[in-house]
C-alpha cells in the first residue's frame, strides 16, 4: 500500500458484519488520560465528583491523587465497539465491567475488545478489556451487540474542536484579595437587586465592608428583592443617586472608606462627584480604567486600558493611563509588567497619531516618566499577543507576544477589543476605574457573579497597595 493508499484508508471508516465476525477475532485502540478528558466528561456527564476534579480533596480520598471517571474507561470499550468491531451499525444490548484499577492523568489505556461467541443471525458476545501502560488490568467485563449485516465503509466524520474555557486567573485574584481585613467600601446608590447582590457577593467572600448608600426605604426595598438580608450592613441615608454619590467621595476624603463601588446609578452621574474639583476625589494623575480579561486559553489575564472613560486622550493623559494600568498589574502581583502600545501597525507611521504616541510613550518610559514596566510600541494586537506572529514579523521586543498591558488608541478600539473578546473568546472582563484616590468598581447589568467578584478582589489589591506605599 502506498503512502497516498494508506492516508485515505485511514480517512475511511468500515465495519465487520455478522458474518464477517470470526470468533477470537479482537480491536483496540489506546488512549493517553489527560486533565482537559476529566473536566470535559465531568461537563458532558454532570459528574462533579472532587475526587476527580479537585486535587485538595483528591490528595486525602482513597487513591491520593486525580483519577479519572470510571466510566471514562468504559467509554474506549464503546468507542472501540462501535468504531472498530463490530463498527458503524452496531447496537449495544448489554454490559457488565469491573473496575479493577484507578486511571490517573498521564496513563495510556489501551482498550481491547474480542469476540467470544455468535448466536442467532446477529448477535455478538465480546470479552472487554483495558490495560494501563504497565500491562495491568483496569477494567474486564463482556459485552452482548447486534453486529450490522449490512457492509458500511464511509468517511470518517469531522469532529467538531473542543476548547474547555476555565477562569482560574480571577479565582486566583480573589483568593490572593482574600489574604486580609475586607475593606469599607461605599456602595452608591444600590437601589436594586443586582447591586444589593453585587455587594453582598464581595462581602461574602472576605472582600468588602459595605456602606450602603442612598435612600434607606428604595434600599431595604432592593434587598427584600434579591433576598437578601442587610441586617449587618451599615445604612448610610441619602437623597437621591447624586447625593449619594457625593456623600461617598465625602467619606473617601474623611478616611471613612477606602473604595468606592457604583450600583443602580448611570457612570456619568458616579464620576460627576469624582471628578469635582472642590469635593471630587481627584488627584495629580488623569482617572482612567482598567478591563482585566480572563481569557479562555491564554496563560495571564490581559489588561485593556482605556475603554471607559477617556474617549480620545492626548499624549500627556496616555502617559497617566499606562501608569495607573502599570500600578494596577503590580498591586495583582505582576512585579514588571510589559506593556504594548497598540495600534493598527507596529511601525511608525506620521500619518497614524497612534503610531507616534506609541513611540513617544516608549521614550517616555525610557527617560523615566513612566516606570514600572516595560513598555514597546507601536505593536500591532496580533503581535503583541502572539510570539509566533511577532516572530513572522521579525519584531525584536522584549514585551511583543507577552503583553500584560494593552494600551489602546482611544475609547472606541478598547470598548471593541474588550466585547470581542468578551462575546467571541468567551472572556470574562472585570474592570476598575484608577486614578482617583481611591478604586472606583464599575457594576454591569451583564457582569457575571465571577466577575463582580474579581472586580471587588483588584479593587482591594490596589486599596493595600496603596496603604503601603502611603
């Protein structure tokens, strides 16, 4: 058989009808246990068992390790029945299968099945088997079919790509945030469910002392919505949304709390009283916002600045939203964060402002007016996140394809970056806003509970950092 001969033959699948079945005749396939087949059976089957997913409880139950399903094994016997022998047109009667052994991630289990006896016009009695990568037996048992006495050859179906999507980054965030006191945290205006929820979320979890504030009969009326008792939680009267937004900056400037969390109140409305000269929360830096990106598949959070507030920033106010992204990613514990400057190309253009932003930014940060990181640009987004497209461009760069950082041209390209990779990569996107004296956390109607969570975890990061650097 040719090269050409045997590549098709591999692409074709086919059977082995009743009569074609010889007794002793046996099929077998073997297949490596890998972590990403615990979790995906874990989803497809509905078994949480934490012996099999969680390595804390696994290190103490019977096996002290990680073990797969049993029933994961079982399923190379059914892949190799309907597959192999007798193959497509099979239909499964009856099983019996005893688990001898335990399957850890990293054993290769070869699955063998051989036929035993025939009976009637189309039933088939196999011997099942699975052995470990030491020969030991993990699971016998039989099987009783109904082989096809029709003869089936077609082409092997594509398999649709499987990418399991975990977030582990902001359970990370949120265990590290946990490491201390909660912190008082002026809740504005929290007038409905969803921010009643919100803050009983991050005070659940250690994070937040919540200071509702706003109208005490619309608050107590929200929390018997979302039911949830506040009996514990400081009542703070205000007016109306505006007087509860200035009552929280009031507080921040009087020590009394040390971040501040929007609820049922629009943005503008919030970063009205923190921008206000006189009793704002203000200070020499330029306020700007922060998405951190949980992204399925990718080995660190990313960081999209500025999305949120700044629709089109000058040079000089780029400047202060990379060192707020730069303070940001260190008080996460990212000790030098790299930084890309992005923009259309990752060469400097006079005819792209973003360009020439990116190069003065890098100058900037090579003459000490931005420190912390290190900082390159202009870079393209593929090549600032991928090393293998930064490679292909024959860019030389310390930070191209390890960005931590994204610093965007303006409003309008972060906000598209951040959806798309919240609707199309499945991110999750928790987000801050800095600058101010203190973090502000920006609620959304589309934030998950994961994610308001992370939220409240950076914005507590950064409210001790700051504490220490005071």
């Amino acid at each position: 058989m040719d090269a050409k001969t045997a590549i098709q033959a591999a692409e074709m699948i086919e059977n082995r009808t009743f009569a074609e079945i010889a007794i002793g005749e046996s099929a077998s396939l073997t297949r490596t246990l890998s972590a990403d087949d615990i979790a995906l059976f874990a989803v497809v089957s509905g078994d949480f068992n934490p012996a099999h997913l969680d390595p804390n409880f696994a290190a103490h139950d019977l096996f002290h390790r990680i073990i797969a399903h049993g029933m994961w094994s079982g399923g190379l016997i059914s892949a190799v029945l309907g597959t192999k022998l007798p193959g497509p047109g099979t239909i499964y009667l009856r099983q019996d299968m005893r688990f001898l052994r335990p399957v850890g991630i990293g054993d290769a289990i070869t699955a063998t099945v051989t036929v035993r006896e025939k009976s009637g016009h189309d039933h088939v009695v196999l011997d099942c088997r699975c052995t470990n990568q030491n020969g030991e037996d993990i699971l016998t048992g039989t099987a009783e079919v109904k082989a096809p006495l029709e003869k089936i050859s077609l082409p092997r179906t594509e398999l649709p790509e499987v990418r399991l999507s975990r977030h582990g980054r902001f359970r990370e965030l949120v265990a590290k945030a946990q490491g201390g006191a909660p912190l008082r945290t002026a809740i504005v205006y929290p007038c409905d469910a969803l921010s009643i929820e919100a803050a009983a979320e991050a005070a659940a979890a250690g994070l937040i002392v919540p200071l509702l504030i706003g109208p005490e009969d619309k608050i107590r009326a929200a929390a018997s919505e979302a039911r949830i008792d506040i009996a514990a939680m400081t009542l703070i009267p205000a007016a109306g949304a505006r007087a509860a937004a200035e009552t929280a900056c009031a507080m921040v400037r009087e020590a009394k709390a040390e971040i501040v969390m929007k609820g049922a109140l629009h943005t503008d409305e919030l970063m009205h009283a923190v921008v206000d000269p006189v009793h704002g929360l203000q200070t020499a830096r330029r306020i700007s916002h922060v998405y951190m990106m949980d992204v399925p598949g990718h080995d660190r959070p990313l960081l999209i600045t500025d999305a949120a507030i700044n629709i089109a920033p000058t040079l000089e106010e780029k400047r202060d939203i990379v060192q707020n992204a730069i303070d940001l990613a260190q008080a996460m514990g990212i000790v030098e964060p790299k930084v890309a400057i992005l923009s259309a190309v990752e060469t400097v253009n006079p005819k792209l402002r973003s360009t020439l932003d990116a190069a003065a930014l890098c100058k900037m940060a090579d003459r000490g007016q931005i420190t912390g990181a290190r900082v390159d640009g202009p870079l393209a987004f593929d090549n600032a996140v991928s090393v293998e497209a930064a490679r292909e461009k024959h860019i030389v760069s310390e930070v191209a394809g390890r960005a931590d950082i994204f610093v965007v041209p303006d409003l309008e390209a972060g906000n598209m970056l951040a959806k798309q990779l919240t609707f199309l990569a499945g991110a999750d996107a928790a987000g801050v806003v800095l600058g101010a004296r203190v973090p502000i956390i920006l609620t959304s109607r589309a934030d998950s509970a994961r994610t308001r969570i992370a939220s409240a975890a950076v914005a507590v990061l950064l409210a001790r950092a700051r504490r220490v650097s005071s």
